[in-house]
C-alpha cells in the first residue's frame, strides 16, 4: 500500500499529518506486533523537512544523476543534428563548436542516438543526493534534496522511489511536494491513495480542488484531513460533501500544536490521543481502496 | 522600474497574504508605488482570490509536446521504449498489439520520435493552460492557471512575469511585484531570474527556518538580493531568533515581524488584503512597517 500525503497548497501540514501516520503506524497495538515499520519516504526534495520530526540516521547515500552529453571534438564535425532533435534547447552548435548547458538537460539521451559520428558520450551530472536510513521507532527513512540552483526536482523524485520503495506489498508513506504539476504527479505515479491535507480556508479550498482534480485525472482514489480546523470559513466541506471525498479526519486549531510543530514535535508527541485516531485512519483508507478495486472488478 | 520577487522556500508561510498587503499599500498606502501584479505560483495561484481581478484578456498557454504513436503504421518492434528513459512507453497489453505513450510520464523528448523506424510517432503540442491579464482592485494583474498534472509550469511562470514586465515598462510603472511559487527548482528559478529584490517570509518553525536557509542560498546563487520577513513571529519566539541571527551572520537584514494574527485568515474569507481588511490589526500594522522598508529598497536595492 502506497499513500501519499498532499495538499496543492503548501503549509497546510502535510509533513505534520505523514509523520504522525508513520509513528502511528509502526507501534504495536495491544496483542498485535507491528511486523514491519512502514517506509516513509521524503519526496519534498526542494524543501525536504520530515527528517526534522523522525530524526532518522543516514547510513546510505546515492547520488542523484542525469546523464548529460560530453561531445568530443576530435570527431564532431558541428553538423548540428544533435541541437536539432533536442526538445529543451540544452545542446547547441556554434560555427564548428558544440556547447551544452547542463542545467537545461533533461538527459534523455536523444542527442547521443542521433550523432552520426558517433561523437557524443554521456557522464553523469549530480543534481543532488538520496539518503536513506533507519528513523523512529524503526521506520526506514529515504529523502532526495535537490541541490540549490538545479531546476528539476522530478529526476530525483523518481530516482527516489526507485531506490528506496521496497519490492514488497508493504506500507509506504510518500510525503509530497507543494503545487500541483511534475514533482506531485512523479510523485503520485503508482499510489494507491492519496491522501488530501488542506485548511478551511479560501486558499486552502482552492488549492485542495486543484489536488482532487490531479487526482481524479491520475484515477488515484482520494481523502481529506482538515487541518487547523475551526479557522476560515465552511467553504471546504461544502466541497468535500459535493465532490464526494471524505473528510478522515479533522485537528483543530490549538496554539500548542502550532507552538509543539515549530519547535519540531510531532503531532502525536504533543496529542498522543491521535495514534489510535491514524491507526484508525488506516483502516479507512484500506475499505475505501478495497470497495473501489472490488466495484472495478 | 524594479521587480520584486516574493519567496518562502517552505509553502504555506504566507507568500500571498504578504504580496497581497504590499499591493494593496503600493496602491493606497503611505508610501505608493505604482506596480504591476503577477502572480508566479501557478501550481496554486491564490493572489487573485484577494485582489477581486476583472479579466480582461485569456490566453491559453502550450506547454511541452508530448509524443504520440500511430497504431497503424507501428510494427510493434519496441524501439520506443527501448530508448525512452521516463518509462512513458507502454508496451503491448490488455488486447492493444501496439506501444502506447501515457501522457503523464511522457517528457517530451522526442528521442522515439527520431529512433522509431516507421516514421510512427509525433509530438502533439497540449495545452496545458491559461494566463489572464487582469484589472485587480490594486491595479493590473497577471496571472495563469496550469491544468492538474501539467508539465512546463516554469514556462508558463516566465510568460506571466514577462508580460507583467512589459506593461510596466509600457505603462512607465515603478514596480513589478511578484508572488512566487515555494520550494527552490524550476519554478521558483523561473520566479527569481531577472528580479532586483527577493523578499523572503520566513516561518519561525523547524521547517521554516530549514526552507528559508535553502531559499536564501539559492538568491545568492543567483545573485538577488534578499531581505528577509518573519511571519507568525510569536508562535515560536525562540524561532524568530533564529532567523535574526541567522540573518545578521549572513549580512541580510530583516525587515519585518509579523504576529501571528487571526485577522489575516478573516481577510482572506472576505477576499481581502488584511491591510485592507483591518488596517489597525497588529498583521496590518507589521506589514505597512515592512513595506516601508521593502519600497524603499526598491529605489535603491541592498548590495
């Protein structure tokens, strides 16, 4: 089971609802051991945040690459067909030279197949690291970070998930990234549920709708956790109830967990109350996704 | 004229209501300055949902091409999808004899394009939004809206911040100000390329403080000046000095503290700025202070 925790708009708590689900999840329940943590992976790797709350200890380490062309002089003879079939602009040919420009790369190597001398090669160029190792309560933690200055945040999502989701049918929390165009779709690429943290706010509201509809285009089914409820208006359960999502949960504002959450507790550190609540929410999910393959079938 | 640009690096730290306030005193505050508006976080374009635009111009925005196979002239030989590095080809199944490219994984590449040997595959350019040229309450706005799950928002974040930039430049206005996207990748380099000032609004949380450091390393790497704005202040005051010490050492001055504030969230129900909303709240009054400061670096911006 793979969830990913989203939202559209960013700060609406999405860290703060995937770590507690994962510390939540990898307790034993009276008379039922935990037979594995879940998976919890950081996929946020612009802003990569939840190591702050689970405390992981990197034992692992990758680099994120693309592969981008070297051009060897010696061979090229600036036909420019190279530049022609690159879609990005990231290969160009002045007079005899062939230049690229790594940070437009995309690395698909169409550049190197069409070379008819033969002249282009790939080496590898970092964009950033995958670090993976054990967290809380034995959760097995991987985050990517983007370096500062590489525009892609994509690559290393996918090289991410990858690397580090497990082959198994275990349990996968996938913390997602703000927005809702590339690095939210790479990330949701495969899920089986997402699950939608927003605010009752307008901005929330807008941004939430904005997520259903990414969702629904992927055909992943989807719910809700209202966070800092109480604040705003009525506008996003009015939404929910009509869309047909339902809201799984609901935290109310409180200062001492805005307060707990800055100093980097998380949520069930400050409310233990909420582990049964997240466990709950597990079963939730696991009934709406069963109903939904079994209404496919 | 000057643009500035309106970053966080964390999302939800209060970007919008920030650029918002700023239109709203640029407009009719005590320091005016004639601006243009654009919104650049088009994921999840917010800033209209305050500044009550009237639209005036749509257009539809053609992101990247995605490629597309004939089934009648594919031979089935797998060329595709040996070469696609994006797992976008999809080989033959459930009862389809030929490959097929699922548009969402699909890069635009076109390196199946030139390698299939049948001539079968074309790059079909999608739409994969609009942008709109509004008249907001505090003046013009530009602003877009990305289709869900659409490739290319940088793109379309240099499109809205161009066109802002030429009517100010056709308009003879003092400023562009520019509410940016979170994170540090492609939009947000798209957001902060060509700008004089980045004002950055800092939560003082765990994350907070993590985002903004990454943010601020990524101005300087482009070499934008930064200013630095501290929202919510009073919800973790250790936090907050932080960020000040944080931003003395690396020579960045911080221009505003902004308490944590429960008529900002009323102000933005009633789809106003808070500044507007409430004049004499303690948000409104941090942010007018903050612009003060803010315009007048815009004459004359930090080294």
């Amino acid at each position: 089971m793979k969830i990913v925790v989203a939202s559209g708009k960013g700060g609406t708590g999405k860290t703060t609802v995937a770590t507690s689900l994962a510390l939540s999840l990898a307790v034993d329940e009276p008379g039922q051991p935990v037979s594995q943590a879940p998976t919890y992976l950081d996929c946020d790797v612009e802003g990569p945040n939840a190591h702050l709350f689970l405390a992981p200890t990197f034992e692992q380490r990758q680099a994120v690459e693309i592969r981008i062309p070297r051009v060897d002089e010696a061979k090229c003879t600036g036909c420019g067909k190279c530049a022609e079939v690159c879609q990005y602009h990231a290969i160009v040919v002045l007079g005899k030279r062939t230049l690229v420009f790594p940070q437009l790369c995309h690395g698909c190597g169409s550049c190197t197949l069409v070379c008819p001398q033969g002249a282009i090669t790939e080496e590898p160029h970092a964009i950033g690291v995958l670090e993976a190792g054990p967290a809380a309560r034995s959760i097995s933690f991987a985050r990517g970070v983007l370096d500062v200055g590489e525009p892609m945040a994509t690559p290393a999502i996918r090289q991410l998930k990858r690397w580090a989701i497990p082959g198994d049918e275990s349990l996968v929390i996938l913390d997602a990234p703000p927005g809702t165009s590339c690095p939210v779709v790479e990330t949701l690429r495969g899920a089986d549920y997402l699950l939608l943290v927003t605010e009752p706010t307008p901005f929330g509201l807008h941004d939430l709708r904005l997520a259903a509809e990414v969702a629904a285009e992927l055909g992943i089914p989807a719910g809700v956790i209202i966070n800092r409820d109480g604040i705003g208006d009525a506008g996003v359960d009015a939404f929910c109830a009509a869309a047909g999502l339902p809201v799984l949960m609901r935290i109310p504002f409180e200062r001492a967990i805005a307060e707990g959450v800055a100093q980097g507790r998380t949520l069930v550190e400050i409310r233990p109350e909420y582990a049964p609540r997240f466990r709950t929410l597990l079963q939730q999910i696991n009934m709406q996704v069963d109903s939904l393959s079994r209404a496919k079938k | 004229m000057k643009q500035l640009v309106i970053l966080s690096g964390k999302g939800g730290t209060g970007k919008t209501s920030v650029a918002a306030a700023f239109a709203h005193l640029a407009a009719q505050g005590e320091v005016p300055v004639t601006a243009v508006l654009a919104d650049a976080d088009v994921d999840a374009a917010n800033l209209e949902l305050v500044l009550d635009p009237r639209p005036l111009e749509r257009h539809e925005f053609i992101g990247g091409s995605v490629a597309v196979i004939d089934d009648a002239r594919c031979e089935g030989c797998g060329t595709c999808y040996d070469v696609c590095r994006f797992d976008a080809v999809l080989p033959p199944a459930d009862g389809r004899e030929v490959y097929a490219v699922d548009p969402i994984a699909c890069e635009g590449c076109a390196a199946c394009v030139y390698q299939c040997p049948e001539e079968a595959i074309e790059m079909v350019p999608q739409l994969a939004g609009h942008w709109f040229r509004s008249e907001s309450r505090y003046g013009p706005l530009f602003h877009a809206a990305l289709l869900p799950a659409q490739e290319n928002s940088g793109k379309l974040v240099t499109l809205v911040k161009q066109q802002a930039r030429l009517l100010a430049l056709d308009e003879g206005q003092a400023a562009v100000l520019v509410d940016g996207p979170p994170g540090i990748g492609c939009p947000v380099i798209s957001a902060i390329s060509g700008a004089d000032l980045a004002l950055i609004v800092a939560e003082p949380t765990a994350a907070g403080i993590h985002d903004m450091e990454r943010v601020l390393e990524m101005a300087a790497h482009f070499r934008v000046p930064a200013l630095v704005c501290i929202n919510k202040t009073d919800v973790y005051p250790q936090g907050a000095d932080q960020i000040e010490s944080y931003c003395r050492e690396a020579g960045i001055e911080v221009t505003g503290r902004i308490p944590f504030d429960r008529s900002v969230t009323d102000a933005m129900v009633r789809g106003e700025p808070v500044t507007a909303y409430s004049p004499s709240s303690p948000a409104a009054l941090a942010l007018a202070a903050a612009w003060k400061i803010v315009a007048a670096y815009l004459g004359n911006p930090p080294a």
